[in-house]
C-alpha cells in the first residue's frame, strides 16, 4: 500500500517537471517578446526627437585668414611662388579642401531648440541640422558651455517632436538604456545596454562632475546624442568613451540629464551658465587617506587647500577637513560635490557637515558665483628651476632627497610663501616613487605639522611609521594641493 502510494508521488511529481519543462521555452519567448517591445517603444519615441549636426570648416592661410576653393594657401607670402599651382609651380600645393564634422544632437523644444555636444559645434564657420525625417535646416544660434561640453543650437522650425527629460538621480546600476545617434554617418542608430556606473569621475580635458556610464555601443558621431531609458526619456547625453582602438569596447560615458537640464535652462534664460563655488581644492578620500583622517572609506571630498577670501574660508572650512554633506545631500566624492555646489543658488545659505581631527561638526556656507577667470587663476608663469644638493645625502626610506625651499624655487613655483621643502631627487621603486612624488614637487605639510626645513623634514619623517603611513601635503605646478599617503610595501 505505502509503495503503490510512492509511486503514485513520483509519478505525479514526474509529470509536473515534464508540463514545466515544456512549457519553459514559451514562457521564455514571451519574456523575450515583451522585452522586444519596451525597446521598440523607447526608440520609436526617442528616434523621431534625434538629429544629426554636421559642421563645414572652411580652410585658412598661414595668417589665420579664411580661403576660397582653389585659393594658394601660401598668396602674400614669401613662399608663394615655391608652392604656386601648375606646371611652373616649385612643389605645387593641394588645393584646400572644407573640412568637416559629424555628430548628433537631440531636440529639447519643439521650437528649433536642440541640445548636443560643445565639442560637436566648436570650430565650425556653418552647422545644419538634419532632421529624422530628412529635412535640413541651417543653425541660427550657438550657445555653449565649456566646463560641462554641452551646446545648445536653434534652427528656424517649429512643432518639432521634443523628447522629455528623466531625473538621472533615479538611475541605478544595471537599468536598461539606450543610444541614439549618428555612428560613422549612420543616422538614427539605435544600441542597447545598461547603467553600468552611476557617478563615475573622469578627468575629461576643460570638463567637471559625474558621468553615467554605459555599454551601450557608443561610436564616433555618437556625441551628443541622448542615452535613453525604456520610458522614452533622456537620461544622458552621450559624450565620450574609453578605448584602446578608437571604436566603442563597451565603455561609454553621459553627461546625466539633471546636469544637461540645469545648463540648458541657464544657457537659454542667461545665454551663459553662471555657476556657484566655494573656492576649495578637493581630492578623493582612498582608503590610506580614510584611515589617516578617521572617515569611512568611498565617500566624501577631503580639502587639501582652502582659496583666499573665498566662501569657504569665511564658512571656517579649512584645509585637511573631509566634506561628508552639503545642502543635506550626502557626498559621493569630489564630482558629486562639484555637481551639487555649481547648481546651488547663489546667495543663498547652506549646511555643510565635515569631519575634522575625526569629530563632526556643521557649518553655514553662503556660496558666490564663480568669478570667469576662476580656473586661470594662481597659475604659475614658469617652470621651477630646482638644483639637487650640492653634497648629495643618501636617499632615506621614502626615496627622497629634498632641500629647504628657497624665494627664487617659490617664485618659479608660482607660490606666494617659501615655506616648506622641495623634491630634489626621488627614488625609482621608492615609497615616494610609487605614490607620483617628483622632482620639484613642495612638501608642506607632515603628518598635518608645517615644515620649513629639510632639517625639520627629516626629524618629522623619523617619528612616523612608514609601515603605518605618513601623510604629506604636497603642491605641483599645475595640480595644485593635494594630500598622499606615503606606506611601505
């Protein structure tokens, strides 16, 4: 009896397996197919609102002056019979040619207004529009934005289908985007992929803050295209990608839509984007530095210099202290700082929490706009002249050599003090080597005690552990402050 009944058990519990397993792959197919369709629906709402840009430059002379089709680009000069045209010409000359540019651009208003990429406009005498549906329009105005490598162009049209923005703060790693644009003067090609990084900081030349970052394909004529999500909304605007070929490997970077909104609004309302500062150096907070300052690892900005005069020294912000929160948000790292601090209203006071000597506290931050010539400011005019001692000493257990800086090392150095010590020599494979000290760099600070001498250096140097780390607050020409661990291997 109990046996017949076991059978009858596993011969039920067979046959269930049997209708799952036939009836997986249908199931399977119609996930498939309603995922087919959420990415037919995000295209076939963000393809029609997609343009592409194409910029002519025409051909200079030697003087910088624009040439007509055919025209010596050496006339009125002495070489100009050298490289005179025809059979009497000494080495003949191509004649020039219009050079040109491709990318994309996405529309924001149905009133001509299109949104893309500074680097796609830049440099070019005449840019047209094509539109999806192929009609061409000249561009009329240009507007753009250096520091975050956005434009926005208008053409004379209207009842254009604008696409809508989404808030890219509620983007999460692993959400399904994707690309729009012009790939190699493919119009209107369409990529897929994922959220990949949500606050990624790249050091792209003239620009700041956060990207996303996506696998979705992103190739030349991409930029300034929009990254997409599967409502239909733009949440990036593609702008760059990390390769070793020059072709996409599936590391592409957006600027986040909130960033493109906030520029877009300011561009169109004030023709520039006035931007809020405080007037600070940040840097990372890695994991030597987490532990040499008491915060926790992965977040916050750690100030390693404070401007003169700025909002955040009369907040009472100071160097070696760690930003954790500002405006009640919770600091990511130095980009998100960035992102927050530009978009905040100018004049208006704001909370910012720091850590410092590992207590808490909250200050009150006003910011103020941020002057145009900010980030030209303080550059040095020259390159240090820095001599290695006369009598050179043994390299220590860091792999320095340093001396006492002195006013004429300080002047090269653009600095307004000379106090501290200058790297002489560094060490190949040394502590120092390692962690990028190098010959003329200043060293200001150990272990958050000021150093005048090389004497005073050395005696500071010899009550720290290296294998614990010593932190040093260095400057470089042309990366400012900046604090490091250095620990031995």
């Amino acid at each position: 009896m109990i046996t017949a009944a076991l059978m009858i058990v596993a011969l039920l519990e067979t046959t269930a397996i049997a209708q799952s397993e036939a009836s997986a792959p249908e199931s399977d197919l119609r996930f498939a197919k309603s995922l087919s369709v959420a990415f037919r629906y995000a295209s076939q709402k963000a393809v029609p609102s997609v343009v592409t840009i194409e910029g002519t430059r025409k051909p200079k002379s030697t003087s910088g002056k624009q040439l007509a089709p055919g025209e010596n680009p050496f006339r009125g000069t002495p070489f100009e019979e050298f490289f005179r045209e025809g059979p009497r010409g000494g080495f003949g000359f191509s004649p020039p040619s219009f050079g040109t540019s491709t990318g994309s651009g996405v529309i924001i208003g149905a009133d001509g207004v299109i949104l893309t990429n500074r680097h796609v406009v830049a440099d070019s005498d005449t840019l047209t529009v094509r539109l999806s549906d192929g009609r061409e329009y000249r561009v009329q105005e240009v507007l753009a934005d250096d520091l975050t490598d956005l434009a926005v162009v208008r053409i004379d049209v209207s009842d254009l289908p604008a696409a809508e923005f989404k808030d890219s703060d509620e983007i999460e790693i692993g959400d399904w985007v994707i690309a729009v644009g012009n790939p190699f003067g493919l119009a209107a090609t369409v990529t897929a992929g994922i959220v990949s990084a949500t606050s990624r900081e790249l050091a792209l030349p003239g620009s700041r803050g956060e990207y996303l970052q996506t696998d979705a394909a992103i190739n030349q004529g991409n930029s300034g295209g929009p990254l997409v999500t599967l409502d239909g909304k733009v949440v990036g605007i593609n702008t760059a990608i990390s390769t070793t070929n020059g072709g996409s490997q599936g590391v592409g970077f957006a600027i986040p839509s909130n960033t493109a909104y906030w520029v877009v609004s300011n561009l169109l309302q004030h023709g520039r984007v006035p931007r809020a500062y405080l007037g600070i150096r940040i840097q990372p907070v890695d994991n030597d530095l987490a532990q040499q300052f008491n915060v926790p690892v992965g977040f916050g900005a750690l100030v390693p210099d404070v401007a003169s005069g700025g909002p955040a020294e009369e907040a009472g912000i100071k160097p070696s202290d760690v930003i954790i929160r500002f405006g009640g948000k919770r600091v990511r790292g130095p980009g998100h700082l960035q992102s927050i601090v530009q978009r905040t209203p100018i004049g208006k006071p704001q909370a910012v929490e720091i850590v410092r000597n590992g207590e808490q506290m909250t200050l009150q931050v006003t910011v103020r706009e941020m002057p145009e010539n900010y980030f030209s400011q303080g550059n040095p005019r020259k390159q240090p002249s820095v001599t290695p001692p006369t009598q050179v000493e043994n390299f220590d257990d860091l792999g320095l050599q340093v001396q006492t800086l002195t006013e004429e090392i300080a002047e090269g150095l653009g600095l307004e003090t000379n106090r501290g010590v200058v790297v002489t020599e560094v060490q190949t494979g040394s502590p120092a080597h390692l962690k990028g000290l190098q010959r003329g760099m200043v060293i200001t600070e150990v272990a958050q005690q000021a150093v005048t001498t090389s004497e005073m250096f050395h005696e500071l140097v010899a009550n720290q552990s290296l294998q614990k780390g010593i932190l040093l607050r260095t400057y470089q020409r042309g990366r400012g402050t900046r604090f490091l661990v250095l620990r031995a291997e």
